[in-house]
C-alpha cells in the first residue's frame, strides 16, 4: 500500500478557539474528542471527507508558536478569489491577517495567510495546481 496521510497534528493553547477559527474558516467539523492523560484531542474533517484526512488539535495549554512564525502552514483551496477576499476580510477584522491577498501566478495563484489561535499559519487560496478537480 502506498502511503497514505491521514492527518496533521497542531499543538493548541485553548482546544475550543481552535475548533471555532477551523470551523469557521475552513468550514471544518468536529470527528472525534477525547481526553487523554488531560490533554483534550479534537479530530476535525470536511464534512464528506472524516475518514480521509483530519486536522487533530492537541490541547496543551503551554503551547506557544515561535516567533517570528515560520513559513510552514495549512494549505486549503476555496472555489474563487472572492473567497479568498472574504476570509481575509474576516481575518483582518479579527486582526490574524499575516499576508493579505496576493495574487502569486499560475502555480501559487491568488492567495492570503491568516494566523490561527495559536499563531499557526493557515493559507487560502484559489488557482493553485492541488486541490480537488486540478
């Protein structure tokens, strides 16, 4: 079998802020929570798609991003640039935008980066060469 990834595991400092930014930016839902040895563990999906990827946050509330924030990140793609303008208008009224829409070119395409709870990089973006249908 070829392998497969099944998830990405986040260290977060409040479990509940993180549910609430993943699901309202990326429209994700809660899988699966239990706690282990006090560290709550949330498994979050795209509704369709649970048992194919998942996000797990892992609440430590000693979690602390570096700063400067590195440029690793989340990558999701949206259906269209007026998506991506809508979530970083979200972002910046919440104050998390670290780079504002972008338009990168073919490859890149039109993009912009928020900052989750944790100070976690998350991109959205629209025209880029991965994602369902491409």
């Amino acid at each position: 079998m070829q392998p497969t990834l099944t998830h990405v595991a986040l260290l977060c400092r409040d479990i509940d802020k993180s549910v609430d930014f993943y699901s309202r930016y990326a429209r994700l839902v809660e899988v699966h929570r239990r706690v282990d040895d006090d560290v709550t563990v949330v498994w979050i999906g795209e509704k369709g798609r649970e048992t194919e990827f998942v996000l797990v946050l892992l609440g430590f509330d000693h979690a602390d991003a570096v700063e400067p924030a590195p440029l690793a990140h989340l990558g999701y793609a949206v259906d269209s640039r007026s998506e991506v303008d809508r979530l970083a208008n979200m972002a910046d009224q919440e104050g998390i935008v670290k780079d504002p829409p972008t338009d990168g070119g073919p490859v890149v395409g039109y993009y912009c980066i928020v900052t989750d709870p944790d100070g976690n990089q998350v991109e959205f973006s629209y025209g880029q060469s991965l994602g369902p249908g491409r």
